[in-house]
C-alpha cells in the first residue's frame, strides 16, 4: 500500500502558535536585566522581519551569558526555536523545543505549541520516533489539534509499527464510532495492512468488514468473497451462493466466472439460473468470443435443453409438494428464475412444515428473495434467524453488509 507522506500545512497551526507565543507578548510579560533587553529585542525584531539568521546570530552570544534567569533563559529559548524553524535547522529546533518543554514554568497553552512545533521539526527531519513519542504525550496531556492524530498513524506505518498501528487506529475508530463519523478508508486500509503483517486473520477479517460496512467498492467484495470459499471449513454446498455474492456486487466478470457458475447451477439442478448467467455472459460479450466460443455454445444449449425438460415436470411436482425438503426444492427453483414472490412464499410455506435437513440454507435463500424481491426489511430479519451452520452465517453476515 502506498503511503502519503505527511504534509507541511498539517503543521501550520504548531508554528503559527509558536511564533504568537514568541513574537507577541513575550518580552512584555518576562523581566531581563538591561544588559540583555536591547539585544534581545533586536532578536524578537529581526525574527519579525523574518530575518531569522540575524535573529539567531544576536541569541547566539545571549545564550551564552553566565547566571541567566529561568525566565530570561526561556524567552531566548522561544526565539531560537522559531529562528530554527525558520531556518529549516531541524536538530537546532528540536533540541531548543525540547529543552522549552523540560522548563517547568512552561503554560499548558504554550506547551501544546512546543509540541506541535517539535513534531515539525521531527517529521521534517523524518525522525519518526521522536514524533511518534511526542505526539502521544500530546494526546494524552488532551491536546485537540486534529491533524495530530493522523500524523501519528501515518508515522507509526511509516516505521512498520504494526502492533501499535492497530492500536492507534483501533482507537481512531472508537473516537470515530463515538463521534458518529466514517473512519477515512486509508486508515482501514492501514489497518487491514498491519493485520495481515501480523498474521491476524480475524483482524483481517473484521477490517475487511468494516471497508464494507463504510466502502463497499466491488474489488473488496470480491475479496471477501473469495476469502469466504478458501477458509476452512467452508461448505462446498454453497457454492451457487458465492456466485450470486459475486454477481450481486459486479464481480461476475470474465468467461472462466460465467462459465463456472452456470455450472455450478446445472450440477445442483437449477438450469434456468444457468441460462440466465450464459444469456448474460453472451450478452454483455464475454462468451461466445475465441477459441472457447464453441464451448461455451455447448454449454448455452445443454442448459437450454435441461431448462425444457424441467419446465415439463416442474408444475406436477410443485402441486404435489406437500414435506418441508420438497417445498424448498419447488422455492429454490422460483428463486432460480428469479420469481421471488413465488419463492418466498414456498420458503415460508417450508419452514412452516419443518423437518427439513438444511434449515439454515432454506432461511438464507428466503432472506436473499426477500431482499430481490424489495423487502429488505424483513430480508433483514430473516438473516438474523440464520444460525447453527457456519458457513450459512458467513454468507448471512456477508447479505446483510450488502442490505445496509
């Protein structure tokens, strides 16, 4: 994944702050002796007149003074950090920032300014760790500058920090959540990275979640499908189920998807699912072209034959129906030509008779021809009676992302 690298402007509000402490009411509030009120003066001058290397030549000797105040001391410290940054001295800055914050006479208000003004100096210098150490004393001492907690995720990614980025970003999360607000999806991302870094395949997992819940673009889709088919323990029976996942969130693209999952529709006996898929396959120009297209003619009409021969025995046994397994047989056949008013009502009818040997599956398939049929409502409802059967839930929670 690539990273941005953390922008100068995020670091504005540190320097300007900075330069209003120093070059404002500084020398008006501090008591120097008279010796080093003129010179320290032309200091604060020049550095207002952006003359910063004149600014650091007068603090230079001053600096240097024997027996010097705590109060004189910090007002020349507060000149040279922002005659250094001026400068673009970063170790300059960053020793003269840190000896300001080691001053025990230092504001809370002022503080936050040093430490902003640090973590400049320390990103510049890309000396992360100084930045990642001072912007989590930052947080925790409640300093509310916003891009300080962006700069820190990005410096802990930046460093390969994998275990502390998830904490970091778990906790931007949490703020986020209780905030009512979207996390950024680069910071899932991030996320999702260090998980995979750490071998995290729940953390993965739930992040891949999250981008979703919150970015539901079709290549995370697809990974989440694919992911579902590998794990272990995934019930081959639903296979036709992690097709119409992929059909239903575009990524039913290339002949070899078409191709496969009209077959997998033919082997469970739902050929109108399988022509449907090849019409479409043809349609949109994928089948049909190349060296394959013979095949995939074969195939079109193999589906088309098996779909007359079912349509010739369909109506007697959807009139005979009368056990919960026959029922859902007659239901997934409505929901295979995409009848799902028709389908719905035989699933309920189903799970109303019982004994069924794959309650779970019947209740998934009910829940998705609600859903196609424009009932999300109770589609949502129906997915949240799905339990017991692993894979059945996996694709459940997968619907109900999608419902959201």
């Amino acid at each position: 994944m690539t990273i941005n690298p953390i922008t100068r402007r995020a670091w504005r509000t540190g320097l300007l702050a900075l330069c209003l402490a120093v070059c404002g009411p500084a020398l008006a509030q501090v008591t120097v002796r008279p010796e080093l009120l003129k010179p320290l003066q032309a200091a604060q001058e020049a550095l207002n007149a952006r003359q910063h290397q004149q600014a650091l030549d007068q603090l230079g000797p001053l600096l240097a003074t024997p027996s010097l105040t705590p109060a004189e001391l910090g007002v020349m410290l507060r000149l040279q950090a922002v005659a250094a940054l001026g400068m673009s001295q970063w170790d300059l800055a960053i020793t003269t920032l840190q000896r300001l914050l080691s001053t025990p006479e230092v504001s809370a208000t002022d503080r936050r300014a040093f430490q902003e003004s640090l973590m400049n100096a320390a990103q510049q210098k890309k000396d992360y760790p100084l930045l990642i150490q001072t912007a989590r004393q930052y947080l925790q001492e409640g300093g509310s500058n916003p891009s300080i907690r962006p700069a820190l995720i990005q410096s802990l990614a930046l460093t390969e920090r994998h275990a502390e980025l998830v904490e970091a970003l778990q906790e931007k999360i949490r703020l986020d959540t209780a905030a009512g607000q979207k996390t950024a999806e680069s910071h899932l991302r991030l996320l999702a990275v260090s998980h995979r870094q750490l071998k995290d395949e729940a953390g993965y997992n739930a992040t891949l979640r999250l981008l979703l819940a919150s970015y539901p673009k079709p290549e995370y889709w697809a990974e989440a499908i694919a992911r579902l088919i590998a794990a272990p323990g995934f019930n081959n029976r639903y296979e036709l189920d992690a097709f119409r996942l992929l059909e239903q969130t575009g990524n039913l693209q290339t002949a070899v998807d078409f191709v496969e999952m009209a077959g997998v529709a033919l082997r469970v006996g739902l050929p109108a699912e399988a022509l449907r898929v090849l019409r479409q396959g043809f349609e949109k120009g994928v089948l049909g072209q190349g060296a394959e297209a013979a095949a995939h003619n074969r195939l079109r009409a193999e589906a088309e034959a098996k779909v007359r021969e079912d349509d010739k025995g369909f109506a007697q046994l959807e009139k005979s129906a009368r056990d919960g397994n026959t029922l859902a047989s007659v239901a997934d056949v409505h929901a295979s030509r995409q009848d799902w008013a028709q389908a719905q009502a035989v699933y309920a009818r189903a799970l109303a008779a019982g004994g069924l040997r794959r309650e779970q599956e019947v209740r998934l398939h009910q829940a998705i021809s609600l859903f196609r049929g424009g009932d999300k409502a109770a589609a949502q409802q129906a997915l949240k009676g799905i339990e017991g059967d692993a894979t059945a839930v996996e694709i459940a929670g997968l619907w109900a992302l999608l419902m959201r």
